[in-house]
C-alpha cells in the first residue's frame, strides 16, 4: 500500500494503492468476480486513502460528518477471477464545499480491469446536506505523481475511449 503526500506541507493525502485478493465467495460459478464487487473494491480504497490521511469514518461518524455515495460508475473492461491479486489505485480527484470526486484503476498486474469514479456527498446525521469540512477541501496535488492515474479515468469520464493494452501479459481470455 502506497499514498502519495501533497508538496505544500499538507497531510492531504490525494493517491493511495492496495492489494486486493480475490475470494471465492465473490465469484459466480465460472469463477468470475461478480460485477457488484468491484464497488466494494472501491469503497475498500476510499477508506484506505482517508486512513492514510489520518482520519476514519468512526471518527467521523462519531462528530455526525457522514459521506454517501452520490453517484457511482465502472467501465468493466477484463473480468478479474477468483484468486487474483489485483491493485486497486485510488485518487482523489476533486474535493470542494460540495462534493468528493474519486477515481479508480484496478488491474492484475500490467492489465487495467476496469475503470472507475465516485461522487460523495457530505450529510449530517439526519442524513441532511451539509458542508464538506474544510480539511476535505481543495487539496494541493503533486502533479507529477499523479498524472499517470489521472490520464486514464480522465480520458473514461470525458467519454473517450481510453487506449488499452488488451492483449497485455498478464490478460486471461473472457468478455472484453
């Protein structure tokens, strides 16, 4: 597991990678990683990029700050299958008083998987809208660490076809 600090002295952290190994109770009979997973894969990275950072949901939770999922989305590319080790890169892309905008790369090993974004919201605990606290806001990204992970869900958000190695080592036959 990587995180990748902000430069201006902010504990921001903006990139976090983590191993994730497939489990048999997370595939269909073929031994596929049931498409819904990849969503708990993401929520997987999106708490270990606010662990790096410092923070928790408990303790955010417990000072009535409570983030839901706004919208979500996946671009499934290559199937993952049971018993894979996969790297799950999440970067926080977007932070202001509003919403938190996450992207996602999974991949087994060279081989991108799928493709992926969140929007958060910030509620209270009726579950009314409020303000993000500030130290959620604007963060200061190292543009060179991160311009890798940005290019592809980048290009996925816009519309556009990202340029993927298919035929890469590492891909296993299946739905493209």
């Amino acid at each position: 597991m990587a995180g990748e600090w902000t430069m201006s002295g902010s504990s921001q952290v903006t990139v976090c990678e983590i191993e994730i190994r497939t489990r048999y109770p997370e595939c269909d009979p073929m031994g596929y990683v049931h498409h819904a997973r990849y969503f708990e894969y993401f929520e997987r990275g999106r708490t270990e990029l606010l662990r790096l950072g410092g923070k928790s949901h408990r303790d955010l939770e417990e000072g009535g700050i409570f983030f839901v999922v706004a919208r979500a989305e996946c671009k499934f590319i290559k199937p993952a299958f049971y018993d894979d080790c996969l790297l799950l890169t999440t970067q926080l892309e977007r932070a202001t008083r509003a919403r938190i905008d996450h992207a996602y790369v999974l991949r087994r090993g060279p081989v991108v998987l799928c493709l992926g974004s969140t929007t958060l919201a910030c509620v209270s605990r009726e579950g009314r809208l409020i303000g993000i606290p500030q130290e959620f806001q604007e963060p200061t990204t190292n543009k060179e660490s991160t311009e890798s992970y940005k290019s592809i869900p980048g290009a996925f958000r816009r519309g556009k076809k990202p340029h993927l190695n298919r035929n890469a080592p590492g891909s296993r036959p299946g739905p493209s």
